[in-house]
C-alpha cells in the first residue's frame, strides 16, 4: 500500500512537505541549460577517458606495483566518494553552479598532481583532492548532481531521453579520450619527447579540460538552482526508505564494477598480452562509441519493456561476456568477448538514473541521485584496492570474474525487488 500511495504522488508536478516548497516548472532556459551542461560533460569525460586507459600504465612504467596502482585508483575513487556525499547533504543549499564549479577547478588539481610526479604518499593525497577518475567513465560527483538537475529541465515523457543524450555526450567524450590515449607515444614518436615529459603534458591538458569545464558552468541560469531545498530532517520517508534499497543493491553492483575500471582492465590488456598505448586508445575508442550507442538504445528499449526489465535483462548477458574474457586465448577473441560486453553494459545506466529521478519527488533528486552514487563510489573505491591485490596474489584475471559474478547477483536481486514499482509514464501507459 505505501507503494502505490507513494508512487501516485510522484504524478503531480506541486509539492508541499513543510517549510519546503518546490514548484516544477520548465522555464525558458531549460534547453540552454541543459545544452551548458553537456557541454561540459563532454569536457570533463574527454579527460576521464584518457585517464582511464593512461593512468595504470603510467604508474607502471614509474616503477608501481599492482597494489599500489589499485591504491591510487582507490584514492581518486574515495575523493569522488567524499565529494558526492556533500553534494548528497549540501549541493543544492550550497548552489547548484556553485558546486559544479568547485568540483570542476578540484579535478584541474588531481591532473596537476599527476603532471608534477610525487612519491606514492604524496600522490594518494592529490588523487583523493582531485578526484582522479580512474573507472574510464564519469562517476564523478558533477555527474551526481548533473543527473539530478537534467530530469528537473525537461517533462516526464522526455526524462530518459535527455539522460540518454546525456550519457551519449559523456560517452562520444570518453571515445575521444580513450582515443588521446594514444599521444604519449605519438608525442615521443614525432616530437623527441621522453616518456616523462609527454604524459606531464598529457595531465597538463587534462587539468586543462576540467578548468574550461569550470568556466562553461558559469553561464548556467538560477533556472538550475532549487529556491528552497529540503534539509535531509525534511526528506520524505517514503523516499529515504526507497533510496535506502536502492543504495545497498547498487553497493554490489558498484563493488563487482571496482574490479572492472578501464585503468585496471586497460593494465590487464598490457600485461596479458602486451598490448601498447596507441592499440589500447582505439580499443577503448570503439568501447566507449559502443557505450554512446546503447544508451539511445536504451531509451528506445525502456519505452518498449520498462525501466527497470532494460536495467536486468541488458546488464546479465554482459557479465557472461565479461567473465569470458580472461579464458580466450588470443588477444582477437578477447577483444570480441570485451566489445560484446560494452555493446550491453551501459544500456542500465540511463534507466537507472531515469528510474530514481521518477521514484522520489523533484526537490529530493539531489538526495536520491546524491547517496545512491556515493554508495556506488564508495564500493569502486573499496574494490580497486583489493583489484590490484587479487591481479598480484590470486590470478591476474580474477578481478574480471569476480565482478562479472558479482554484477549477476546484483541483476537479480534488483529484479526482484523493484520489478513492481513503476515510474509515473508507465504507470500512464497501463
């Protein structure tokens, strides 16, 4: 019964829960704003695909151990964790722009820590203060926010749509980085750079993205800015309960993705079968162009099936194809098992984001979008640390099957417990 009193709340587009008030509404600005915004997603997620693919063969060739690699990435995942929750408790009391502007200067601050080249202490600090993305796909607390302020731009029927454009623009940016991947060695090749100073000047532009990233922000309208935001005392149970669930079934699904960032999987590719930076850059082109493709698909498949059944039954064959990968043995049907498992894996996350923005009401996205990626951030973070470890001392491909498993446990346990619980347009549509 809470569910469905719950549920047929979310249909009405005025709510009043004490001394907070919010009014949905669709100004003028809605499309510039959201346009400001991919454009700086792109921006931040060029620099995050390059990263992704560069960060542990960097740290390699500097003399690193697998643990420490897994380490770094760990340290850059829980600064993005500790990022999110402020933003979960504070972003929209802070200032929408305001927050996307300060997280935008901080990441320039983990590419300059990489650039200047510190002992590991040093650069576990900067890692965590910037938030250095090692997943290959933005994760970030920019794109908690981001997913909280998009669904409130545009009208219910075109929700998952404009996530979908969206995660299409972040994932055409993480092509482009993974594809830049390939400049140190270009920029040795061409330039008689060493190896030291093409990738400090790989992390200078890099720091360099995210600044110009910081300035687009500026040009956002008060449109983005909720005028009076709920304090967490205010945040309604229905939803807290809700997010609650969501939360601890996505830990398992982020925990079994810590196994999986590009950087780790990129590092696997290299010591597994000797691939080079200038290989791995077009590998991870064609992935992230996969992943940019299926995430319009995923809009076109949720119309059709719901939201939640494009969430499991996309993200299932994905995890068989992934725990393939480790047992081919050569390095071409390696690659065809891993550009399967893309071609599905990020079909869920445009239904994911869509499906929490229409379960809570509007003035409580930023909590709901706010936990439920900080929750996914922590259990990255937790997981790249003990990637590293499994690669060292159980099986160099042990973290790719390990997630993968993880990842199915996690689809079917969704399933079962969100399969009942409909978004307000399919509701519509019964």
């Amino acid at each position: 019964m809470w569910i469905r009193r719950f549920t047929d709340r979310v249909d009405h587009r005025e709510f009043q829960d004490g001394a907070a008030a919010f009014r949905y509404h669709h100004p003028m600005s809605s499309r510039r704003d959201v346009y400001l915004i991919y454009c700086a997603a792109f921006l931040r997620s060029v620099g995050i695909g390059m990263l992704g693919v560069l960060l542990g063969i960097y740290l390699y060739r500097r003399g690193f151990s697998s643990t420490e690699i897994g380490l770094v990435i760990a340290a850059g995942l829980a600064g993005a964790a500790l990022a999110t929750l402020v933003v979960s408790v504070r972003g929209d009391r802070l200032g929408r722009r305001r927050t996307l502007i300060t997280l935008a200067v901080l990441g320039a601050v983990g590419g300059l820590g990489l650039a200047l080249v510190p002992g590991l202490l040093t650069l576990l600090s900067l890692a965590f203060v910037g938030m250095l993305n090692g997943m290959g796909t933005d994760r970030t607390a920019s794109f908690a926010l981001e997913q909280a302020v998009v669904p409130s731009l545009v009208a219910d029927e075109r929700r998952t749509w404009a996530l979908s454009w969206y995660h299409l623009v972040l994932d055409a940016g993480h092509a482009l980085g993974a594809l830049a991947a390939g400049l140190p060695v270009a920029l040795e090749r061409w330039s008689g750079l060493d190896f030291a100073r093409s990738y400090h000047v790989i992390f200078l532009g890099y720091a360099a993205l995210n600044l110009v990233g910081a300035i687009v922000f500026l040009f956002l309208s008060p449109a983005i800015e909720i005028e009076r935001p709920p304090t967490l005392a205010e945040v309604s149970k229905e939803t807290k309960r809700i997010v609650a669930r969501l939360a601890a079934l996505f830990s398992l699904d982020a925990f079994g993705g810590g196994f999986l960032t590009d950087a780790l999987v990129a590092y696997w590719f290299f010591r597994r079968f000797g691939t080079n930076e200038e290989s791995l850059g077009l590998l991870f082109f064609a992935v992230h162009l996969l992943n940019a493709a299926s995430h319009l698909g995923s809009a076109w498949l949720a119309r059709r099936i719901g939201l939640v059944n494009t969430m499991v039954f996309t993200h299932l064959p994905s995890s068989l194809f992934l725990m393939a990968v480790p047992f081919a043995p050569s390095l071409p049907l390696a690659v065809i098992l891993f550009l399967l498992r893309e071609s599905l894996v990020e079909m869920d996350v445009p239904a994911r984001q869509s499906y929490i923005a229409a379960v809570v009401r509007p003035e409580e996205r930023t909590f709901a979008s706010g936990v439920t990626n900080l929750t996914r951030n922590a259990f990255w973070a937790a997981a790249s640390s003990v990637a590293g470890f499994l690669m060292q001392h159980i099986a160099f491909g042990a973290p790719l099957v390990a997630g993968g498993g993880l990842k199915i446990i996690y689809d079917a346990l969704l399933y079962g417990s969100f399969r009942k619980l409909k978004p307000p347009e399919e509701r519509k549509e019964m």
